[in-house]
C-alpha cells in the first residue's frame, strides 16, 4: 500500500547538516534544504582523489552535502552564472571514490538518483555516518532550480565543463528530497523491493506455464527476460 502524499514527513534541514539532525531522519521522508551544498562527480573526484590535484576550497569548512548533478548553468553580462535547473545523475557509478571522499572531506549527505545498493550503505555509508538523498524524478529539474538562490563559485568549468565542474551553490527550501537511506543503512528502494518481491509471485497464480518460453518469455523474476 502507498504512501498519501499528505502523510509524508517532512523535514527542513540547515546546511552544513549537524549530527544530531542526521540521526532523527528516517527513510521516506521528505526533506528540504537551506544553506550552501556543492557539485561534485567523477571529474571531480578523480581530479582531487586520484591525481592529487586540490580545488581551491577546504569541503571540510565549506559543506557536508555533495549533490550528484549536471546543472543547467547560463553566464550573465556581469560574468555570475544562474542554474536555472538540476538533473541528477546516477550515484553508484561512483561509489569507488566515497569511502575517501568521506573521510577527507567530511561529507555526510549525498543526493543523487537511483540510490545505492545494501552493500554501499552498509560498508561505506554506514562506517562513515552518511546518509542518501534522492531526487524524485526528471520533471523536478526545474523545480529543485527554483530553491538555488545563488552560485557562490564553480571551480574547474574550462577543464571539465558545466556537468563536470563543482559549483558551490546557495539554496533555499531546496527539495523536495526523499530520505533513501538512514545511518543505519536501512533504505527505502530496498524495503519496498522486498515487499513487492514477497508478492509477486501471488501475480502468477492459476496461470497457465509461459507459451513461449524457448523465446525468453518466463514467470521467474531471477530469469532474465529477453
């Protein structure tokens, strides 16, 4: 059974995301943001983790949330930039990176999309007490736009391009944002697979065996479907 959407908690958190307010959160909810929050994927991370090459910024001082996103980003006459919109981009791809991102930067939140696997929270986000936003869906875009107040910086744009680049960014009632995962590594994708997996079999009851099953067609979700 679904969540209304009425029913949903929500929580609206400060920047740089204290300790103590982790620990309240709980998967599911629904959660905004106000303060700084920077960029930062694969460029970045193997620029500053593989190849030692430091930004000019200490993450330690500045942030705790690193958001997983290619920004939609225009210049102006006086040379600032405007992120009219984000899209998210797929976190796990990253997950090789996190373990020392999280420990040289002090990063605890990271918003993305898709989520990571059980394994990923509980070997690299649990040990290091972070926690995953994600992102509710493309068509959000322009709406989670509309929280970026400000651009503060943005390093490295020539090098690696607006996707590419950090950009450090000011918000304000940002979101929404969906709590994924908690500091106990418990996960809202995983749960609610889980409760579907335990019924899907129900679905195929009383049906006749797939007809055209030397062409890939099966009833068993570990089978792959051609």
């Amino acid at each position: 059974m679904g969540v209304r959407a009425d029913k949903l908690k929500t929580v609206r958190l400060t920047t740089p995301v204290a300790p103590e307010e982790l620990a309240k959160l709980e998967i599911g909810s629904v959660a905004f943001l106000d303060g700084v929050i920077y960029t930062a994927r694969e460029g970045i991370y193997s620029r500053y983790l593989d190849k030692g090459e430091r930004p000019p910024v200490d993450f330690t001082q500045l942030t705790n949330i690193n958001f997983h996103c290619a920004p939609a980003a225009a210049q102006q006459e006086d040379g600032s930039y405007n992120v009219g919109a984000v899209t998210a981009t797929a976190s796990f791809r990253f997950a090789k990176w996190l373990p020392q991102w999280f420990a040289e930067t002090g990063c605890r939140v990271i918003i993305g999309k898709g989520g990571m696997s059980a394994a990923h929270y509980r070997d690299i986000f649990v040990p290091a007490g972070a926690v995953y936003f994600t992102t509710v869906g493309y068509g959000t875009g322009a709406l989670l736009g509309r929280g970026i107040k400000a651009v503060e910086a943005v390093n490295w744009l020539d090098d690696l391009g607006i996707a590419q680049a950090m950009w450090i960014l000011r918000v304000e009632n940002f979101g929404p944002l969906l709590v994924e995962s908690d500091l106990e590594g418990n996960s809202l994708f995983e749960r609610n697979n889980a409760d579907v997996n335990e019924r899907v079999e129900g679905l195929y009851e009383g049906l006749k065996p797939p007809a055209l099953s030397r062409y890939g067609e099966t009833s068993d979700k570990t089978e792959e479907l051609i």
